[in-house]
C-alpha cells in the first residue's frame, strides 16, 4: 500500500491548547504523524510519496470561500492586532446573537470557529492546505486504480465544516478527496468515519447530498466532543435524508460491541456500492487515549482492517485522530495491515 506524506505538516506546530481549565500542549502534535510514517517504513507497508499539488480548487468546491480566505489571513491579522499569544477564539455567535461576520479579527474567529481548543499560529494555514494535498494525491492514485491508498493527513479534517475550523481540524481532506472523486467522474463515494469522535464538519458537508453515503461510529455526543452533532436520529435532510448513519455510543464500548456496529455500517456501504469507500482513520478508539473513551486494543486495530477489507472495494484511508502519541504508529498501521492481509 503506498503511502502519501509531506514534511510539511511540521508547519502546524501550535504551543497552546486549551483542555480542563488549563493551557496545555496540544493533544495533535507533529510527532503524531512522525510515529506513524516510522511505523510505515518500519513495517515496509509500501512506498511512501510526496503529494501532488492540486490547487484552491478542490479546496473551492468543499468549503465556502470567505473561510478559506479567513484560514489564509488569520494569523496574519491576528499579529498586526499586536496580539503576543496564539490566535484562539474567545467569542462566538451564539443563540440568538447576530450572525453577520466581524471585520475585527477577534469576532472572525469566533464566527469561523467552532471550538476554542484549536489555536491557529504562524504555519498552520500551510500545513493544512499540504494536508488536503495528501488527501488529493490519495484520491487521485485511487481513480488512476490503485486499489488501497493510505493518506497520511496532518493536520487532520473531520471537523471542518463548510466554513467552520475546531477539533484540530481547519480543511476537511476526506471530503475534499471525495469531492475530487466525484468531480472526475465517480457516482458515489462512502465515508466510514471510525475516528472516536463524531466526523460533524463531514456529515455537514454532504447533509443534503445523496453521492456521499456518510457513517461516523463514535463517542455519544452527549458526553464526548464535539456534543452538538452525531445522534443516531440525525439522517440527512432533503435528497440527502437516509445516506447519513450515526453510531453513538457509550463510555466504556469495547471491540465487541464496536465491531457490530461497524457490521452494520459495512453491510450499508455494501448496498450502496460506491465506487470508493473513504475510510477516516482516527485510532483514538484504543483503550489508553487520553481524551476518548472506547476500549480497543491494538490487536482490534488489526482485525477490522480486515473487516474493511473484504467489501472489495477502492480504499482510501484518510488519517485524522489518534492520541495516545507512543502507540499511534502500531494502531494506525495495524487497520492498515489487517486491511492489506484480508483483501
């Protein structure tokens, strides 16, 4: 299986988080995808590429314009504030409050964000259009028959929405690559988001769409982030009501009771029959993370690899969450593995 990976993504290098009252340092950090693309070498996966560089206008027809303009100038604006920290949002819109965009950059933030933990700093808008190339060199060799490709997105992009960044995430890569699929001639593409959190900036993206079939398998928003997206009665809405699936589920799941999910989410991706199946690939299910609370061992990691796997069909693993930073590598590398062994 060939890899794609970029240097790049060490531009996204953020000091600040903010995480139970406190400042501290962020959960996704560079030596996330370092640990992973060891792993790959180590393991001899396959060939690891650079990416392709595909422009603003996959990006274009995934997200609204004035977002992406926001994501370019942010930090800019944010220096010539004379502000001495790290962009984080400190206000939003919230009910009944008006909803027309600021032009001081404080109230943009809080307009195109949707959490406060994710900081933006000098890089970051760099780091994730390289991670949407990724994203697009990957749907690229799949459309060129490649039959499994792993994109080794950092920073990673379930969270993004049409025009909102938070949870790590600012561009939506797998989005943008199925995007791209369609857009090059494809019918219909799945999304299987297996990451422990919700995929709510995706299942924004394609809520009214019926090309994209969108199954996200995660913690109950009732208790785990992003909260406000990802009940199991949250279908899709006009030609898209039916093609979005939700699996919440409970503090304390374990594989077994994960894995049947998962049969179910892989026996509708079966009925639909798209021409590729996007897999967005979070190992933040694994029983030691720090801020999930699934209870997955690395060895499960192996086995719904190959689960994935037998459906036969063009994979495009599309890396997004993931932080238990010493075992990253072995989980993520291990669906990957137990894929390439069951297919």
């Amino acid at each position: 299986m060939e890899t794609i990976f970029t240097k790049k993504h060490r531009l996204r290098n953020s000091k600040t988080e903010l995480f139970g009252g406190q400042l501290v340092e962020p959960f996704e950090r560079p030596s996330r995808a370092e640990y992973i693309i060891e792993r790959v070498r180590k393991v001899d996966l396959g060939p690891v590429s650079d990416p392709d560089d595909f422009g603003m206008g996959p990006i274009l027809a995934v997200h609204e314009a004035g977002f992406v303009d926001f994501l370019q100038t942010a930090w800019t604006e944010w220096v010539a504030e004379g502000f001495q920290g790290e962009a984080m949002t400190t206000v939003w819109p919230a009910r009944r409050m008006s909803t027309r965009i600021p032009t001081h950059i404080e109230g943009r933030m809080g307009y195109y964000a949707l959490a406060c933990e994710t900081s933006i700093s000098n890089g970051t808008w760099d780091a994730a259009y390289a991670s949407a190339q990724v994203a697009l060199t990957g749907a690229e060799r799949i459309r060129q028959g490649a039959t499994s490709v792993f994109a080794l997105c950092r920073p990673p992009g379930h969270h993004a929405a049409i025009d909102m960044f938070g949870g790590y995430c600012f561009l939506n890569n797998a989005a943008i690559a199925a995007q791209h699929l369609l857009d090059k001639g494809a019918k219909r593409i799945a999304i299987l988001d297996v990451d422990f959190h919700h995929g709510n900036g995706t299942q924004d993206i394609f809520d009214t769409r019926d090309d994209v079939l969108f199954l996200s398998i995660h913690g109950d928003p009732m208790d785990a982030f992003p909260h406000f997206l990802g009940h199991a009665d949250e279908v899709g809405s006009g030609r898209g009501e039916g093609f979005t699936v939700n699996y919440p589920l409970p503090p304390g799941t374990d594989f077994a009771t994960w894995r049947a999910r998962l049969a179910d989410a892989l026996a509708r991706v079966k009925d639909y029959a798209p021409d590729v199946l996007i897999i967005s690939l979070g190992v933040d299910t694994f029983e030691t993370d720090p801020i999930s609370f699934f209870k997955l061992t690395s060895d499960d990691f192996m086995a719904y690899g190959g689960d994935i796997a037998a459906l036969g069909l063009p994979t495009l693993f599309v890396m997004e969450g993931g932080y238990d930073i010493a075992e990253i590598g072995i989980n993520a590398v291990n669906v990957l593995q137990g894929f390439e062994d069951g297919a």
